[in-house]
C-alpha cells in the first residue's frame, strides 16, 4: 500500500470474538452466578470457590468474553469501619449472556469444542 491510497477503514476492527467455551469448575460456578445476577468482586470468590476472583475473570476474558462483555463496575460502598472503598461488581452484558448462550448450546454435543 502505498503512501497515497487509502487505509482498509475496516482492518483496524476485530472479529467479534466467540466463547471458547470452559470445563473448569470454577469457570462453571462464575458463569451460573453471573447469569443470574450481578456479582461482586467477594462473592464471586466465595461461589467459585477461589481466592481470586479478578484472575478468575480474566480467564474467562481471554476465552473469549472480553472486558466489554463482562464488565467490572466500581460501586461506592461504606465498610464496617465506616470508610469509602470502591469494591467492584461482575455482570454479563446482553451480548456476553448471548454468547454464553451459544456456547452452552453446543455444549456437550459430538464435534463441538467444549473448552
């Protein structure tokens, strides 16, 4: 390409991405949870049964359901001290549910990767 023509207007977009899809119980406890509701940052390590629930997230991230479609929300909370923090909350966009949806479609059935 040269100097004068044009850029590809559409190459700097990506693909829409597409939920690999997970095995892990831990995966499987965070995705039943988020489905249902919004979720915080200590209570979505307490039903996955982890100690880490941002890196629990972001696994689910890198398999497909990006930061725009799992998003983390900073809520203003008082704690028992009586102290502003800013503890985060999951939830699933429509797009995100959508995406889950597809997947858990597939699951289980002969040739589909399930993660």
């Amino acid at each position: 390409m040269s100097a004068h023509e044009p850029a590809d207007e559409n190459a700097s977009i990506p693909k829409s991405p597409k939920f690999t899809g997970t095995d892990n119980p831990r995966h499987l406890r965070a995705i039943a949870a988020l489905l249902r509701r919004p979720i915080s940052r200590q209570e979505l390590d307490s039903v996955a049964g982890c100690a880490n629930g941002p890196e629990l997230v972001a696994e689910l991230r890198r398999r497909g359901l990006g930061e725009e479609h799992l998003p983390c929300e900073r809520i203003k909370f008082i704690d028992r001290d009586g102290n502003l923090c800013r503890p985060g909350v999951y939830s699933l966009t429509a797009k995100g549910r959508r995406m889950i949806h597809a997947w858990l479609a597939t699951r289980g059935k002969p040739g589909a990767s399930n993660g």
